[in-house]
C-alpha cells in the first residue's frame, strides 16, 4: 500500500497539486473577471451560492431513499433522485468534532475540537472556517441553529466568519448555555449575539430565518449553513408529525423511535419548504445545495442502518458514514453515485474550487477538493488513507483512543480488519488472510498520529474575558475541566461539578466575577428551591439520566454557606447569607434573596485558570457555579 498523502515522497505531489489548484483558480478568476469582475461585483451572480443543511443524529439510515420502510422522506427522497451522491462519506463519531472538521478541512487533533464538552469543543484560537473564506471572498455569511465550536469570545460563529448569526446555545435546545428552560417552541434564540424570543417550534424557525436572509440577500453571492438540532435527542416535535407514525407497529416498542422518526419527516418538509423558496426566488440553478448528516444515527431510535454495524459514537462505518448529496443544475449533472473514499475534510477545498474562493493553505493535506470525481475525472489521491479517531471526552488525546483506518473498502479497526466491499456489517475479520495490508494499515495510522501533536494538544483553547468583543462574558460549567453539568436538568437537579476553566484574560484591568447557580434571566436565589419551569415539564429526553425536570415538581436545594473564587494569585471567599441587601458583595431579587454572590479582582493580562466553588458550612465543595458572569470594569 502505497499512500501519497502519507509517505514522505508524496510531497513532491502534494506540491504540484497545490500550484495546479492556484493556477486552476487564477485562471478561473481571470474568466470571471474578463466578463464582469466577477470577484469586484457582490452582485455577479455566476458565482454559486451555497447552502449546506446539517442534520444532527439522523446519520445514513433513516431515509427512504437508503432503504427505511418505515421512514417518511419525500424530499430527501427526490434530492437523492437529482443529486450526486458521494456513498463512501465519512464523519467523525459526534458532533462537534465533525461541524469543526467541515468548517477547517482539518482533523479533530489539528482543529483542537476532538469533544463535546471539557473545552475541547472549542475551536482552536487562530483556525479559520470556511465561512472566513466565503466572507473574504465576498459573499454574504450566514448561521442558523446548532453551532457548539464555542459560546464565548473567540470561539463564537461570528467571530469564526459567520456574519449573520441565529443560534441556540451549547450543543442542543435544553443545554446549559441555552436560554433558560428552552424546550424547542416559542423559545429564545441568540440573533448576532443577543436573545431574542421566536415563535415556533425550533427546526421551522431556523429554516424560516434563513429563507429571510436569502430572499433578502438573492443579489448577492451567499453562504447559508442550516445546521439543525434534531432529531438529537431530547425527541420532541409538533403533534401533526409523531402523528404520522401512531399506527407504525415497528416503532411502537421503541420508546422514542416514532418522535426521532417524526424530527427526520419534519426537517424533509422544511427542506421542500427551502427548495420551493429557492425556486421562487429563481435561485435554484445556481444555488449549490448540500444535505448531509454530522454522524451515525442512534440505535434506540432508528430502526434501520443500511446494513451496517455501528451507530453513533463508534468507529464502525455506522458511526461515521453519513449520506452526502450535492445539488447544483448549473455546474453538473446529477442523479449519480460516486463511491471514493471521501471525508468531511473535503468539503471546504471543494466549496473554495467551484466558487472561487482563496485557498486556505492549512487545508491542502488534509482535505481534498472533490471537483475532480464530480467531474468524472480520478484524482491522484484516489486511494487516499483516511485515518479517524474518537478521543471521548478526554482534554488531552490519546493514541490508543477508539479509531479506524480506511483506504477504499478496507477498514482497519484496532487489531481487525475488514472489507466492506464484501462485509458491509463488518463482522468477520480478515486479518489472518491479509496480513500485509493488516501491518501497512497500522503504519499508516502511526504515520498519521505523528503529523497530529507538534503542539500542545491543551494550547488554544482558552476563554478570552475583557475583551472588547464580548464584555461581559457568561461561563458554564459546560467548558469546565472535569465533572461536567451540561443542560439545564442537571442545574435544576444540583449535579457537583467541578474543575476550572482556562482563561486568557485579555487586558490590565478590574475584573467583577458573579458567581449563580442559575442564569441571570432566570433570576432564581442560590439558596432554596424553585418550581421546574413549566416548559421543561414535557421536554423528554429519552434518557434515564436527564428526566429530573419530568419527575420532580421542584428543584434540589443546595446548602451552600460560602462561595469562593481562585484566578492567578487571587483568591477569595464569601459567605452566603439566607438574605442581604444589594451591594457590591451580592446581587438580590425584591425578596432579598440572593441570586449571585460578586467578587472584584485585579487582574493582569496573560492565560491563567479559573476555579470557582458553592461550599456547604463544613468547608465541602457542593459543586461549581453553573454560571458565572465576568465583567472587565
């Protein structure tokens, strides 16, 4: 096996590849330019637009067109009909790390985000996306729903190219950095950096926002991604659809599976609603349209994988195949398969190739543009080695961390081989019978591993406070180092959270820190108890681990006596009184009761960490603060 964009000898390739991408693109610009400078007119509409619409949790599955019976997709169904479709596609195993290798066309270990949670869903400081190359470009940016790079300065979409921005908070509706008891209708959302309330239940708001920004911008060039939250769990949607799939005996045993099912019908007639608008607006021929999946779908729920093992989370195909169509009647011919080996590392030098945009230069050996294969022409990477990992939650990686190695039909999976040509549910290991590629598959990954750690793994990841751009800055305990409380359950049920947080702070200066157990527009006291919020009443997870707001009709008190702050050589703690007045020590609801206890710090520039704890009397840490709001004065 010999792999050029592994061995040593393939730099000489790599090279002419890139100077044949520039050239491709300098006479590309030259043709546009010649007929109406293009690259000058933000109204030269030859240039594509682009949208591309994420799903989140569905994975391959779940779709009539891939062979579900029980699934109703009529759009998803006729896109695959018009489209080319790329079958061999591969993710990472979850979320995060799969939206930060589109966006780079970098691996999990080179972008900085190889988890969800711990900091280490962070996009790495100083890495751009591809909405920085569409923006420089030109074209107008645009984010709507799950974003989960980042929901502080400087990992934020805006800050990350994205010049339009409506997203939810954290990795879901319900998560810790979402508003308040969110639970996907009428809920607030943030628009450009701010909460705003929107009607509706959330999927329709997100496609409903972004049809808004395109008829608004349909002069210009534009970049759309519609990144959806479901059908990630919890599984709630709108009655008319899990309605659909009451008389669906198959899912009837399957808690959950008719509202996952549900979710997936509901983002087809959002995306038949996007294509009907698109057409409307004269827009379709040359709109690029991309529909895909972040990764495998979830087996409790789906009831059919395409013949694969493996779901979300693994590193069977299962886990990290994802459907990928691409739809554009202006540039070429759909209605195709192109089986290569493909990676979501691909799809920023493609989208920068078809629409003219600067190369970026840090993606040119990993990603790969597949303008060729869609052009019926064989690239010289064609039997390319895609090495994938899954670090789990860990904050420093690990080689021995689940993986695979992929070249073709071959899968190498610690210590097994398979070939999926012949096996797609990869169930016999062919080791025995192919030793040698077994040994060269391993070697590749080695190789691989060694190209990832040239820096410190922990390097970038730190919250910017005293910033300009976000002051104040509210911190979770979501980016916390060790235990981790994530959604807005775990808050009203007092889970012990603990660790700090990594902090660059940004100036010289006088640092307030508001240390809360819930958000500030909750306006809940530390101390006590509080109703669950009505709206988290019904928000079902599906999950035995999150269902405290279902089953219980109050909150879990805490005994908290004292509070405390550590950050460089600061260090403080302050007593927690049942009621004070409001001071520079404590801010109070009109009952006197206290809603954050407040700390002053002077502080100096430079990366440091954050520790922040609720004690009871005895001197044991409870838990971290969930929230804790930073204001440089």
């Amino acid at each position: 096996m010999k792999d050029k964009d592994t061995h040593p000898k393939g730099l000489n390739l790599r090279l002419m590849f890139k100077v044949a991408q520039a050239l491709a693109l300098v006479v590309g610009l030259l043709s546009l330019s010649q007929s109406a400078g293009a690259q000058d007119d933000p109204n030269d509409k030859r240039r594509p637009n682009v949208i591309l619409v994420l799903t989140d949790d569905q994975g391959y599955g779940p779709m009539g067109a891939h062979g579900d019976p029980h699934i109703q997709t009529p759009e998803m169904d006729r896109l695959h009909r018009e489209s080319v479709r790329f079958t061999n596609f591969h993710v990472q195993p979850n979320c995060g790390p799969t939206r930060a290798l589109l966006l780079t066309g970098r691996p999990p270990l080179k972008n900085g985000v190889w988890a969800t949670i711990r900091g280490r869903s962070l996009l790495r400081h100083g890495e751009t996306t591809v909405a920085n190359s569409f923006k420089d470009s030109g074209y107008k940016t645009a984010l709507f729903g799950k974003w989960h790079l980042g929901d502080n300065y400087p990992f934020r979409p805006q800050d990350r190219g994205f010049e339009e921005v409506l997203v939810h908070g954290g990795g879901g509706v319900g998560n810790i950095q979402d508003y308040w008891a969110n639970n996907y209708f009428d809920d607030y959302y943030q628009h450009n950096g701010k909460w705003k309330q929107y009607e509706g239940y959330c999927t329709d708001v997100w496609f409903d926002q972004a049809m808004t920004f395109i008829e608004k911008n349909r002069e210009k060039p534009f970049f759309t991604m519609i990144s959806t939250n479901t059908p990630h769990l919890p599984n709630v949607v709108p009655e008319k659809y899990t309605d659909l799939y009451k008389e669906n005996k198959a899912l009837q045993d399957k808690p959950g599976a008719a509202e996952f099912y549900a979710m997936v019908t509901n983002i087809d007639d959002n995306l038949g609603r996007l294509r009907a608008k698109l057409k409307a607006l004269n827009l379709e021929d040359n709109t690029i349209l991309i529909f895909m999946s972040d990764n495998g779908s979830v087996s409790r729920f789906g009831t059919w994988n395409a013949g694969m093992s493996g779901n979300k989370g693994s590193t069977l195909d299962g886990g990290h195949r994802v459907p990928f169509f691409i739809h554009w009647p202006n540039g070429f011919a759909g209605g195709r398969d192109i089986d290569a080996l493909t990676s979501g590392m691909d799809l920023r030098p493609t989208l920068e190739a078809f629409c003219g945009l600067e190369l970026a230069p840090t993606t040119a050996e990993d990603g790969k543009s597949l303008v060729p294969l869609i052009q019926g022409r064989t690239p010289y990477w064609i039997n390319r080695v895609i090495c994938l990992d899954k670090q789990k939650q860990q904050r420093t990686p690990q080689k021995t961390n689940p993986h695979t190695v992929m070249q073709g039909d071959w899968r190498w999976i610690e210590g097994e081989l398979h070939n999926i040509g012949i096996d797609p549910g990869q169930t016999e290991d062919v080791k025995a019978a192919h030793p040698e590629r077994a040994r060269e598959m391993q070697k590749a990954y080695d190789r691989w591993w060694r190209t990832l750690n040239s820096r410190d793994p922990a390097a970038g990841h730190e919250i910017i406070i005293g910033d300009d751009h976000e002051n104040p800055t509210t911190l979770t305990t979501h980016d916390i180092s060790e235990e981790v409380a994530w959604n807005h359950d775990q808050v009203l049920a007092g889970f012990r959270a603990s660790g700090f947080w990594e902090i660059e702070v940004a100036q010289n200066g006088t640092y307030e820190f508001a240390l809360r157990r819930y958000p500030a527009e909750a306006g809940d006291p530390i101390l006590g108890t509080i109703p669950i919020p009505e709206k988290l009443r019904k928000f079902v997870y599906y999950s035995k681990g999150y269902d405290f707001a279902i089953s219980h009709d109050r909150s879990k008190a805490l005994p908290v006596a004292s509070a405390s702050v550590k950050i460089g050589s600061f260090e403080e703690q302050k007593a927690l009184p049942k009621k004070a007045k409001a001071s520079p020590d404590y801010e109070v609801n009109a009952h006197g009761e206290v809603i954050a206890v407040k700390f002053k710090a002077q502080l100096k520039a430079g990366i440091t960490k954050l520790e922040a704890s609720f004690s009871d009397k005895s001197g044991t840490n409870l838990t971290a603060p969930y929230y804790i709001t930073v204001t440089r004065q």
